[in-house]
C-alpha cells in the first residue's frame, strides 16, 4: 500500500485526529457529530489509547492481466500493515492525531504457498528476483477534527444496515513515477492505479467507545507491473484482491508464513514506528529505485544506466 494511497485513505475514511478516547469519555459515538465521526474513523485505523499498536492483516490472490491473454495468478499474497495513532496538536485546529505505521506483502507461490525469492515471469520467459513489498514508513498527515477550510468532518461513505457499519471508496491514483525522467508529461508513463478499500464492522462495536473495534477489510488494488518484473512497455495490468481485519491479537495472530518471514529478514515490522517519526513514505517504486541505484553503485553503474541485472 504505497504513501499516496495512505494519504488518500486518509482523506476517503476521514483519518482525523481529535483528543483520543479514556475510559472517562466512554460514550456511544455517533457519526453524524463531526468529532465522533472522526473518532470512528480513528478506531478503524488504531486502537483506543494514544500510541497502542494495532495490526492488520490482508490474504488474497495477486493476477495478472495482459490483452488477448487469459488472466493469470501470478502469486498469492499476504501483507500486514502494523501502525500506531498518535496526538498532535496545532495553535489554529487543537488536539489531533497522525497514523503512523509500516508494512510488508510477500509474494507467495500460487501451489505451495512458499515465499518466492526467483520466478519465471510467463510473460517474458526470464527469470527475476523478487522484491517482495517492504515499505517503511507509511504515515499520515495529522488532521482534526475541522479540515483545511474550516468545515467539520463526516463520514461521505458510511453506511448502516442493521447491525453492520459499511464504509466502502475507491482512491484513484494519477502520479509522477519515481523511475521516470523530467519528460513524463510529454511521453506518459506516470504511475497509474486504482485502489479499493471496503471496510465492515459490528456497529455496537464500532460506536461504542468502551471497547475495542475489530473491523474487516477487502482490498482491491489495479496497477501497472511491478518494476521488478522488468516488463518494459509491454501492455497488461496487476489486479490485487484481498480480505482481511485488524487482529485482536496483534502481531502474534498473523500467518506463520508472515511472522517466520518479518523475524527472519524483516525485524523491525514486529513494531510500528516510533511516534516521532517524520521520515518520508515509501512506495513499491521508491523502495525499487532505492534497492536498484545500490545494487548498480555496488557494481560501479551509473543510477542512469539501463540494462538488465
């Protein structure tokens, strides 16, 4: 889930910060009051306390979509995001929160369910490294309880349907790409996607400010190939699709597969950022641009030099 996203499911879902909810303020929520409705959006992002760690979980399937060709599963994918809210507070707007967080999905083969280091791309009949999804940070922006202009927060997407709380959005993506040159708005090959984030929960949970929420998600991402694929201008598309929830049990309740991974060449997303952390995102395409001008100094290249590994 790259940095722009973020901020974008951060405008979609409302991500804004108000004073952070103690037992003293215990209280059913309701979403039509601008604080409690950022409130709610706090508790599907967090948990109830300032600085607790909350961790979600995602599992899905990862395809392939090239014209005049039968879509292809390419992997099956699992990703966890484990993040943090935290206070802020601004002169003009008061008490408000910031998400801060980091993230993997590894790729995993469609048959045995092993994390894959080398594959065969079937478009392209050559074998190439792996770089699996490992961006850190992913933070937001701190908002509040009134935005920019001054209007108070509500939920656009929200939905009660008997005991259930839908908050379903698409965020459209349109950018610059980071592996690209001054010259994109003359040639194209900005970065293009789209993600979807469908989020349910039980409605006496989420509003009721004394307990913990839980909520479920899918996630829908359509992109461009991952750059490591080394697919070029070869036209297709990567459709991710995934469900999952923020666990209860926090990092101890993900897949084995998951865990044994992070512990193994991931440490430090067993926690999420320190509080204080202001470093820039990171994306898909800034972690490959980042790994590959190291991998080319390394091998006394040029950062600009094309060419295979």
């Amino acid at each position: 889930m790259s940095k722009l996203k973020k901020f974008a499911v951060a405008a979609a879902l409302g991500v804004a910060g108000i004073a952070l909810s103690s037992p003293a303020q215990a209280r059913t929520l309701d979403p039509s009051n601008p604080e409690d409705a950022l409130e709610i959006s706090k508790r599907i992002q967090c948990g109830v306390e300032d600085g607790e760690t909350a961790v979600y979980h995602w599992s899905g399937n990862i395809y392939g979509r090239s014209p005049g060709q039968r879509d292809k599963l390419l992997f099956k994918g699992e990703g966890m995001n484990i993040r943090r809210c935290v206070s802020v507070e601004d002169p003009e707007r008061g008490t408000g929160w910031k998400l801060i967080s980091r993230e993997i999905m590894l790729m995993l083969d469609p048959q045995t369910g092993e994390v894959v280091s080398q594959w065969e791309n079937p478009y392209t009949g050559e074998t190439v490294n792996v770089m699996q999804i490992y961006n850190d940070p992913v933070n937001q922006r701190p908002s509040f309880a009134t935005t920019s202009s001054g209007a108070p927060y509500r939920l656009p997407t929200l939905r009660e349907e008997g005991p259930y709380v839908f908050m379903p959005f698409e965020v459209p993506l349109f950018y610059t790409n980071p592996l690209g040159g001054e010259y994109q708005d003359y040639v194209g090959n900005q970065y293009h996607a789209m993600e979807i984030f469908d989020f349910a929960a039980l409605k006496d949970e989420l509003f009721d400010s004394r307990k913990p929420a839980y909520p479920m998600v899918s996630w829908v991402r359509i992109s461009q190939w991952a750059p490591w694929m080394k697919m070029g201008s070869r036209p297709g598309i990567m459709v991710f699709n995934a469900m999952g929830r923020k666990l209860p049990g926090g990092f101890e309740e993900l897949p084995d597969v998951l865990k044994n991974e992070i512990r193994a060449n991931y440490p430090i997303y067993e926690d999420a950022p320190p509080a204080d952390d202001t470093r820039p995102n990171e994306t898909t395409w800034t972690k490959f641009k980042l790994l590959e001008d190291q991998r080319r100094e390394a091998a006394g290249e040029s950062p600009g030099k094309t060419g295979g590994h």
